[in-house]
C-alpha cells in the first residue's frame, strides 16, 4: 500500500516571498526560528486608520450601555425573568421576554396568547400597561415608602414596579405597610425584598400612572 504524504505550503504576507512546498517528513525537520520575523523592520503596505476611528468608539462595546432609564429596567427585568426572548415559555405557563402569565394579560386586554408570543411590539406594550396599571394602584405606597429601609434594602420606585410585576401589586402592598413580615416568594424561590434589591434606583419616570391601563392595539 502506498503512504499517502501530505503536503504544506506557506504563503507569505509580504510581496516577493518564495512560496514553500513541503511533505510532513520535511515539516517535521523545520526549524521555524529560521522565520522569525523579530526585531525586523517590516514594511507594511496597509495604511495605520486608527487615527480616523471617533474618539468615543470603543472596541470593547458589543451592547449599548442603557444605564439607570427606563429602557434599562425593562431590559433588566427581561432578562432575569426569560434571558430576554420573546419566545420563552416556562414550565408554569408564563409567557415572553417578560413572562406574563395570561390573567395578567386578560387585565391589559389581551386574550390572543398565541399573537403575543409572535409580536415583540405587543409584547412591549403590554409590560408598560401592566407597569402603568401596577404604579396606579401602588401610587400612595410609592409615596409612603420610598427611600424608607425594608428587611435591609433602601425601597424605591423601580423596585416596587419591578417586585409588582413578580408578585402582582397585592403581595407588595402586603410587603410594604408590614414592613416585610408578610413576605412572597414564586415557585423558584424568589422574593419581593429580591426584586425590591435587585432592581432598585432605575428611573421609572416615563411609567404613567394610570388606572386600568390596557394596550392600544392601533398604535402598534
């Protein structure tokens, strides 16, 4: 039987280099610092553009940086609840990025499970309904407890928002006037004070506060 031999060709980056054909045994033979190209003066024939990038720009940046807005909560909060898709459909039935189980929903006005789980703009507007229908309802405990001290953890606005939408604004408003001693915790162990410290100090301004906030379908 004949053994087969491999070959290896190397093409030099710069113009006017030999081209290089060798079998595994050569290879094998090779000393590669005969090609080194250290301490060397190369000539380079692409321009150096580094000098043309924006100052801003950064190499490093694969996401824009949301911060402490609006945009930033709702983001923070989808990603702990679904990573972020839209598509998610946990064990329990909850549905979406923001995992909405479907009698919240119904008190935002939508019935269609299966059109919300294929619009991101329906989607949208159904966590800003819901968070403007939790804000209403939970307005007078905003006002009362923000910036008090609860189980260790400073209560803001986002933070109620934000544990509202974990545990309905019913379980928060228990939370709140008893100081904590009625605590909630979902079917994964996590807890309003979890939610009140996670996603505390983001600025929820733009929520309006409106009773039985539901979903304009004709502006989406």
């Amino acid at each position: 039987m004949r053994k087969k031999i491999a070959k290896f060709s190397i093409l030099p980056l710069a113009a006017g280099s030999i081209f290089f054909s060798f079998s595994t045994k050569d290879a094998a033979k090779l000393n590669l610092e005969d090609y080194s190209t250290y301490d060397l003066d190369l000539d380079y024939t692409v321009d150096d553009l580094r000098g043309e990038l924006k100052p801003e720009f950064k190499f490093s940046h694969t996401s824009p940086v949301l911060g402490k807005s609006y945009v930033g909560f709702k983001e923070a909060l989808a990603f702990k609840e679904s990573g972020g898709d839209y598509k998610s459909i946990n064990e329990y039935g909850y549905l979406g990025k923001y995992q909405f189980g479907v009698g919240t929903l119904n008190l935002v006005g939508i019935y269609d499970t299966i059109n919300f789980l294929n619009s991101p703009a329906l989607q949208e507007a159904a966590f800003y309904a819901n968070a403007s229908r939790n804000k209403w309802i939970l307005q007078r405990d905003i006002k009362r407890f923000e910036g008090k001290t609860i189980n260790g953890v400073k209560v803001t606005e986002s933070g109620i928002l934000a544990a509202a939408h974990l545990a309905g604004p019913g379980s928060v408003k228990k939370y709140l006037r008893s100081w904590g001693a009625q605590a909630f915790s979902d079917a994964f162990g996590t807890t309003i004070k979890n939610y009140m410290k996670r996603f505390g100090g983001y600025d929820v301004s733009f929520i309006e506060t409106k009773k039985n906030a539901r979903v304009d379908f004709e502006s989406l």
